[in-house]
C-alpha cells in the first residue's frame, strides 16, 4: 500500500491551567515567573498531614469550560489519585478525575473542511510540578532541577475523540478551542508560559477501514507549530513501519524541536498502569442545578456569538469578524471604536490593516493595543469632514502609537490639514496637466484608467495633502473643457 493509502486519527488531549490566584487544593500564588520554589506550602509539597481543599473559584471556571464546549456537566464527581512516580510530582500521585468527571460529551466546530469534533470528556486535576533538564535532548541529559511553584496549579484537560485526519485539522481544532477559552475567560492559554499544553495520540489505518491503528502518544507539544510538524512526521514514520511489515508499538514518544523527528520516551502507560482510586481526603464534587445555571447565565460571549452579531448585525464580511475575534482584547477594541460612532466597516479595515500591521512590525500582542479607541474615532471623523486624507491618515496614526498624542493635535502642530480650496487645487491640476501631455492625450483617446496617473501627481506635488475627491472633478472638468 502507498501513503495515499492511509489514514490518519488524530485525538488530543489539552492540559488548561485555569485562570485563578491560588492553586487547586491549597492558598499558594499561581503567579508566573517567581523565583523557582517559592510559592509552596505543605499541601502542594504533599508533606505528611497536610490535607488538600478544592478551590470554589476553579471548580466554577471548571463549569464554564465545559458549557463553553458544549458539554454536559455531571452534577456528581469524584476525585482521584492517579499513581505514578516522577521527580516532578511530590505526592507520588496527582489528584485527577478517573471515570467520573466532571463534564461529558462536547464539540467543537471546526470549518476547513466543515466537521465537528467530538469531546470525550473535560475533568479537572492538578499541575505537576517543572522539570528543568541539563541540555535541550531530555533522553541524554546528566542531570535535572525541579520548580514545585507550579506543582498543585489547577487544571483541565480535554480529551477530545479520534476524529481529526490531518495535522491541519489538528491546527484547527486547537486554535479554535483557545480561542473560545479565552473569551470564555477561563484561561490566558499562553502556550510560552505554559497554561496550555497538548498531547497528541495518532494512528494510521487503511482508508476505510474500521479497526483503528495502534497509537503513539506525543507528549507536551507547546505550539501549534510543533503539533503539526510533529503529527506530519509521526504519520510518515508509522506508514513507513507498516510498508515494510513491521508493526507499530504503542509508546510515548518526545518531539525533538531541533531535529524534527520524533523519540521515544516510554512504554505507552494504560490506565490500569497508573492504579487508579477515589482520594480519601476529598469528598465527592457535588455541584447544584443553581450553581451551573448561575456560571451559565454569567458566561461572556464566545467567539462564534460575535462572529455572529458582526455579520449579522454590522455587514462585515465572515473574514473581517474571523480576524477580529483572534482575541478578546482585540473585538473590545472594535467593540468601543463602533461604540463611539465610527462606521463598521471603515474601523475594521484600519484596524486589520494599519493598527494590526504596525503591532505585527513591532511585535505588540493583541493584548497591548498601542492605542485608544476615542483616538481612532476621532481620526476617522477627521477624514470623513475632509480634514486630512487616508493617505496623511497612515502617517498621522503612527504618529499618535509613538507620542500618544490625539490626531486633532498633531493635525495642528504638524499643519497637515487637507486642500479643499478649489483654486488652490485647480493651479496645481494645471500644472500637473501641463507636465504631463503624453497621459493627458492618452485619457483623451479613451484611457479613462489614466486619469488615476494625474491624480497621483497631484497629491505628489501637495504631499498628499489635496482632496482626492476635489482633485477628480476639477482634473476632469480641465480634460473636457
């Protein structure tokens, strides 16, 4: 069989780190970036006699979770102790949720092509804590140090069903589901710091085939970069096995950034493996109807809500309301622009165009917009009175980014108003015309597109400072006088 012969299942599992101060069973800070192993106690350390407490705030963000994902959530769960011995777990187990979590049966759409992907099941557990290895290749290094600061951090992890066929498919489902948890404001899902994490298990079977491949598990990829490049390679490798009649072993298996293949790590643990068993010091998550309506009838809007409500309620085109909901900060952004009086449409094309590309140039995050709304406003409201133009527009919105100043002042201090006076206009298309007798011979043989030519002149000779609309009528009234 070739490669155009099989099939990929791909199904993730997504480690979440939700969006509290203290961590999930104790009062520790979850603040990134403090000084290794100084935000622990007895509880997150696992020391003798100390005794877990779930946090309220997690169990809610929890909750929002799964309602943002379409689940269902269980009234009644449980924790438990899953077993297992590493140097970055302190208890020699983590407190998870095993058979009964707390939600089941969720979705996620993605478009290209237009499917739905299943979830399994969303539970909550706790963070391990960090292992920092000697060298980049973890098979080979001498020695590593631990950071307990994140050990006890709450988390979810989604586990989605074996539905996608391609790493692209893959991509999606990711980027949409960190999308809608950070609208949902359940997490900040900065993969660089962390708080989202994924695990990839793939298989290849024949197409159309019914029997599922044995599967590889990947662990911890931190981009979406990563997934793909490691998924496309992993597909590779296992048909490669399969064409020469080997067989392919369930493992776990490290992507190895820096070469770009994949290495195992270990055998593929079963759940049977980690044994299993209810946590004897915590009761069962019992949660009220009250309680998931209350965090249901808080829920912020969700990407796809405001999709909606831009292309339903504001005519912007699916594309432009795709690029404006990439982050929440970002759709506050337009959100207040349009608020303020400013035209949907002519909003959302400076935004995505010259705000977006000199954040892009410079690096700013959608979370650091460099700019106010009202200043925005403000500045179209400029060109629509004929004040400046959209090309001193460009300069003038960098200008206020760099200075903070408002686009009315710097419109004064630099004397960067728009000619609208018809005879000061009209000397300069003379002589634009003047200058340029070949083009003019051309519009009058029927090149009407030339025209443009002569346009570009005159704002050329008034630094752009003319109205383009004036300079139309006037260029055409002089060509047909």
């Amino acid at each position: 069989m070739t490669r155009h012969e099989y099939e990929m299942m791909i199904g993730l599992e997504v480690h979440v780190e939700l969006l509290t101060r203290t961590k999930m069973f104790c009062r520790c800070s979850t603040r990134f970036g403090d000084p290794p192993n100084t935000n622990v106690c007895p509880v997150c350390l696992g020391l003798p006699g100390s005794l877990p407490r779930p946090n309220r705030e997690a169990v809610r963000l929890a909750v929002r979770a799964a309602l943002a994902l379409n689940c269902q959530v269980n009234l009644s769960s449980r924790f438990d102790r899953k077993n297992y011995f590493y140097p970055d777990l302190p208890k020699g187990y983590q407190i998870s949720q095993y058979d009964e979590p707390l939600a089941t049966g969720g979705y996620i759409e993605i478009e290209e092509p237009r499917k739905r992907i299943r979830i399994r099941r969303l539970h909550i557990e706790e963070d391990a804590g960090k292992s920092m290895h000697a060298g980049d290749d973890i098979t080979a290094a001498s020695y590593s140090l631990v950071d307990f600061n994140r050990s006890g951090v709450p988390l979810i992890e989604i586990v989605s069903e074996p539905d996608m066929r391609s790493p692209e498919e893959a991509r999606q489902y990711l980027e949409k589901l960190q999308r809608i948890l950070q609208f949902a404001r359940v997490s900040d899902v900065k993969m660089e710091e962390g708080s989202m994490r994924v695990d990839c298990n793939v298989s290849v079977r024949p197409k159309g085939s019914d029997v599922p491949g044995v599967p590889c598990e990947l662990k911890n990829l931190s981009s979406f970069r990563a997934v793909v490049k490691a998924l496309s390679y992993e597909f590779e490798r296992q048909v490669g096995l399969l064409e020469k009649g080997e067989k392919v072993v369930r493992e776990t298996r490290h992507w190895d950034e820096s070469k770009e293949v994949t290495a195992v790590l270990r055998a593929k643990e079963t759940s049977e493996d980690y044994r299993y068993f209810p946590d004897p010091d915590l009761p069962r998550l019992e949660l009220s109807p009250e309680f998931v309506d209350e965090v249901r009838n808080s829920m912020p809007e969700l990407p796809d809500q405001i999709v909606s409500r831009y292309v339903e309620n504001m005519g912007l085109p699916r594309y432009d309301a795709n690029v404006l909901t990439s982050s929440p900060a970002l759709a506050e952004f337009f959100d207040k622009c349009v608020e303020l009086g400013a035209e949907p449409k002519t909003a959302s094309n400076w935004i995505m165009g010259d705000l977006l590309g000199y954040m892009k140039a410079k690096g700013i995050p959608y979370e650091k917009i460099p700019l106010e709304p009202r200043s925005l406003v403000e500045m179209l409201v400029l060109i629509k009175d004929g004040v400046i133009s959209g090309k001193i527009a460009k300069d003038i919105l960098v200008k206020m980014i760099e200075t903070g100043k408002d686009p009315r002042t710097i419109v004064k201090e630099e004397g960067l108003e728009q000619i609208s006076d018809e005879e000061s206009l009209a000397r300069v298309v003379e002589q634009v015309i003047a200058n340029n007798p070949s083009v003019v011979e051309e519009i009058k043989a029927g090149k009407e597109k030339a025209i443009a030519f002569l346009v570009g002149q005159v704002m050329k000779m008034t630094k752009g400072k003319a109205n383009p609309a004036k300079v139309n009528i006037i260029l055409k009234d002089k060509l047909t006088s």
